[in-house]
C-alpha cells in the first residue's frame, strides 16, 4: 500500500561512524535483492546486490547481510563519510517476475561532519 | 560500465503539450526497460515495463494512452506524456535491464524533471 502521510525514516550518524540501514522484505519467493542510493534530483545508483543463496555479500566500504528467515535486509556502511548522505532504498526482485522490483520506501541517511 | 543516459533532465512546458523523454543504455543492450514515477519523498512507482519489439507493459492505474512508450532497439526507450496536465508534473525516471541472465541490477537515467504550467 502507499504510505501516505509517513515521513521518510531518517538516520543520522556522525562522519566517520558505521551505518546500518534496514529493511523487511515482502515476498518470501523474492530471490534477488539490491540496495540503491539516490542523492537528491538524480536517479537511483546502484551500491550492491545479493542472491537468496547467499547471507552476506561484501563491497567497497558496504557489506549486505541478508535473513531470509525473518525477511530482513540490511545495508551496513563502514566510515560513513558526507557523500554517503542520500536516500537509501532496498528492492527485491520476485522470482520469475520478470525483473519487476518491489521497492522499499526508503531511508533518508544524514551523515553529520 | 552500465550507463543508462535520460533526455532531457528538465521540461517546463504548457498544459496540453506532449512530452517525449528519451532513455538509452550507452554502454549495454537492454532488452528490457523501466519508466518510474516518483513524488518528492516517497519511493519509486513502477509505470510500465518496456519491452524491445513488443508492446509495453502497463501497471494498473497508469493510462497507456496517456503514457506513450516505445522501445524500438536495444538502447532506447522514449516515454511520451500527451497532452500534458498540471497534475501530470513530476519526476520520471527510466532504467534499464542488460540482456542475459535474469539476475542483474537494474541501471537508472538520472531522471526528468516535467513541470507543466
């Protein structure tokens, strides 16, 4: 449904600390995940994926850990610096669904200097 | 690699008029293409799914007579707005999925920005 009326969920976190952004996941049959992250007036950009065969995926600076048990996702960011500011979105692919995503609503990280 | 490329970025146009916005993967084939709306701090909304050579797919809501989409290579997609309306004003953003294995992240066009007056 449309989550009219909530205000984006924000975190705000001191440069240099470690970031955790969540999210829940709706469809147990999803296989595919990925975390995007959207400064303001630009398009989404991609940060790191991971297939359901897999509980931990690890980049440059962000690591995904994923429980499919409780369909949980979570983005964690190392050293978080100024350009990490932005809006943080997960989304799932549904197995078969013709890469269709199903999008969180989004995390709005402000990261203080 | 994986550059997806939207024109234009900004349009400020009258009531009425028609609005082409194109998308295009520079770098990659995509068989697959996806036009996004999105009202300022809310998530992205699916519109339609854009097939090439074939007629797109149309989320429920979302009028394919209003929302013209054409996928007519493997690099580019045009979404048209005809007959343009205040309320059709917003940001609109396409991506696109490479060729191949089902499994690959979907590449963004930094957007377009539509005011109608």
């Amino acid at each position: 449904g449309e989550s009219v009326g909530l205000h984006l969920p924000t975190l705000s976190v001191q440069e240099g600390d470690n970031s955790i952004i969540n999210c829940a996941y709706s469809n147990s049959a999803s296989d595919y995940f990925i975390w995007y992250k959207q400064e303001s007036g630009k398009g989404p950009q991609f940060i790191i994926d991971i297939r359901s065969n897999m509980d931990k995926r690890q980049g440059q600076r962000v690591t995904v850990l994923l429980n499919k048990t409780v369909k949980h996702l979570s983005l964690q960011i190392a050293a978080t610096q100024p350009g990490d500011s932005a809006v943080y979105f997960c989304a799932e692919n549904l197995m078969g669904n013709n890469r269709k995503l199903i999008w969180g609503l989004g995390t709005s990280l402000a990261v203080n200097p | 690699g994986a550059v997806v490329s939207q024109h234009p970025s900004r349009v400020i146009c009258k009531s009425g008029t028609s609005v082409k916005i194109e998308c295009r993967s520079l770098d990659f084939q995509a068989t697959t293409m996806f036009w996004y709306r999105q009202f300022p701090k809310k998530s992205l909304m699916l519109m339609a799914t854009s097939n090439e050579g074939s007629k797109a797919t149309y989320e429920q809501g979302v009028e394919k007579d209003k929302f013209l989409i054409n996928h007519a290579s493997l690099t580019l997609s045009t979404l048209t707005v005809t007959s343009a309306h205040p309320e059709d004003s917003s940001f609109y953003i396409c991506s696109a999925a490479s060729s191949g294995y089902s499994n690959q992240p979907q590449h963004f066009g930094d957007g377009t920005r539509l005011s109608i007056l």
